[in-house]
C-alpha cells in the first residue's frame, strides 16, 4: 500500500469511527421560577444539581432560571426548556384557552407551607372577627386559600377588614409593625421575621394544607420532551423522588444541604424551617389523582377562571411516567398518598 493509499484509508476509518460515535446528548432544561435556591421543598430542584441527584441518574440538567410562571410557560413553548415548574393555575388556564402540548408530570413541591401568623391577643380564628387580616390582593392565591382555611374554621372573611399589602415580606413586616392584626405567609418568611415579639402562629402549616389541600406548583413537559425524552423526563422524576426520600428520612438533611446558599440565616433558622417541612416532602411525585381534581375543582371557582371550563385531568397531566418511577423505586407510606 502506498503512502497515499495508507493516508487515505486511515482517513476513512476516522470518518467511520466519526460516524459511530454519537453526538454528546443537549442537557436537559429544567426551568424553575426563582433565582438561587428557595426555603421552601421546591429546593429539592436547585438541590439534586448541587448534590449529584441528576448526574446519578444518567441525565445531565441545566436549570434555567426566570422570575414567574409566565415566563417559565413562555421559555417552555418557545422550546427554551424540557420542563418547567410552574403554578397549576396557569398551567389550567393556558389549556382552558385553547393551548396544548403541556402535560403536568410532577409536583416536587405539591403545597405552599403557608401558616398564618397573628397577634398575641388573637388565640384562636374565631378572635379575627372584625380585625385586619392583610393579603396580597383581592383574589391572589393567599387570599383565595385564607378564605377556604378561616371558612372551615368557622370565620366568615366578609366580617374582616381586608387590607391588600402584596407580597408576604411585605404583609409579614405590615403586622410586625402593628398595621395589620393577622396575615398569611410561608413559614419561611415567618422564620426569617427578626422580630417576633407579640406575635404568634394562629394557624400552622399542616393545619394550613388540610384546611386548603389544593396543589399549587408541578413539573411540566413539553409534548417533544414526552415523546423524545421520556427516559430522561422519567430520570428526572426519579432522582427528584430520591433526594425529596432523604430529605424525610434524615431530620436536618435539607438544612446542612441549603446552607451554603442561605449565608443570613442562622442554623437554628434553617433546623427549625426543616422541622416544618417534615410532611411536606412529595416522596411519592405529588401528583395524587384524588388531590389534582379537588385542586381543579377548587380553582374552577375561583375569579381567575370565570367564564372558563377548566379541561380533564387526562388533558393536563400524564401520570405514567411517575407511575413508572414507582414501580421500579416502590411507594413510600409516610407521606404523599400516591
């Protein structure tokens, strides 16, 4: 053979051995609705990238961060991301428009730990009668759940003075300040509140949730990611269940792997937050079927939805990949009714 010859067909080896290896697979864009790790179960997120969940997995997830679900919806029918976390009332309304493709698939973080805090001469919700009671605005979702917990404990929102504030940070320093008598907020705007003096929690959050037991965020995938990225979108199920497990499993887990990201808050903050978490951990995916339609049915009432028919749990979300991932990992009884 000669030396051109040799070249030659050493060229042609390289181009076929070019040819059998495969092209070095996109990441996987996860979209989450918040720009560093949150004090909520939502971290779970933020924490299996950190943590090496994913990479375990076989699946390598880029996060794409954006402030509000309408921007998460926009990035993920533009084709900026493979799934998204966002609010399920969005999500219902985009498809009672006319939208399709979107499927919920998730629910890392099914409830908001919401609680609400009052002052200290208000012992029990029927003491609220005639007093102030911030919120963020006229049928925001605080409001909306608020007005489903006080009402199962007997208080009528009509006999309270409403007061819109906006954002819990807001409200949270609004009674701290003495401008309002009681508002909602999540626990951890309530741990973080440097002064507490003269006030306390009139309604915690597992009284919060069985009060208003609606689902509030899930995962959702496009119709591609379904089709050509189930077994990713199933790793990502997969490794979310796993951390969320160890998270249940090992009190003060989720505070030692959220600190380096939470620099202003104490150790016994974030024990404290960690404590208040322990049921609120989706072992099982979040997406029990009973708890989505109830969730539905809660928001079709809801102002946001007049004049809309919110569509079929089988248009908005698919629960065969979860039920998959449970199949292979087995339920766990704790928690988080499959």
């Amino acid at each position: 053979m000669t030396r051109n010859a040799l070249h030659a067909f050493l060229l042609s080896l390289a181009a076929l051995a070019s040819l059998s290896v495969p092209a070095a697979a996109e990441p996987f864009r996860l979209i989450v609705t918040h720009l560093e790790p949150p004090l909520v179960p939502n971290s779970v997120m933020d924490l299996a990238v950190e943590l090496g969940y994913f990479e375990r997995e076989g699946v390598e997830v880029e996060l794409v961060r954006v402030q509000q679900t309408p921007s998460a919806i926009a990035a993920i029918l533009s084709g900026d991301g493979e799934m998204a976390n966002v609010g399920l009332d969005a999500l219902l309304q985009l498809l009672a428009r006319g939208e399709t493709g979107l499927k919920a698939v998730l629910s890392p973080n099914k409830s908001l730990p919401f609680l609400i805090a009052a002052r200290d001469d208000i012992a029990t919700p029927a003491d609220l009668a005639g007093r102030s009671f911030g919120i963020g605005r006229p049928g925001s979702l605080d409001h909306s759940l608020s007005t489903r917990v006080l009402g199962g404990a007997g208080v009528d929102m009509d006999g309270l003075e409403l007061v819109a504030l906006g954002q819990p940070e807001a409200r949270a320093q609004a009674l701290a300040a003495g401008r309002i008598d009681a508002t909602t907020m999540s626990i951890g705007v309530w741990q973080v509140l440097p002064d507490k003096a003269g006030l306390h929690v009139l309604v915690d959050t597992d009284a919060y949730f069985a009060g208003a037991p609606v689902v509030n965020k899930v995962n959702i995938v496009s119709q591609s990611a379904l089709t050509e990225r189930r077994d990713e979108v199933k790793a990502v199920i997969r490794a979310l269940l796993r951390i969320s497990r160890d998270f249940a499993a090992t009190p003060g887990a989720w505070a030692t792997a959220i600190a380096p990201y939470q620099p202003n808050l104490t150790a016994d903050d974030l024990t404290a937050l960690d404590a208040g978490f322990a049921g609120s951990w989706s072992v099982n995916g979040g997406m029990n079927a009973e708890g989505l339609a109830y969730s539905a049915e809660w928001l079709a009432g809801t102002e946001d939805f007049a004049g809309l028919a919110v569509p079929a749990i089988s248009d908005w979300a698919d629960l065969t990949l979860l039920d998959e991932v449970l199949i292979e990992l087995g339920t766990d009884p704790a928690m988080d009714a499959p």
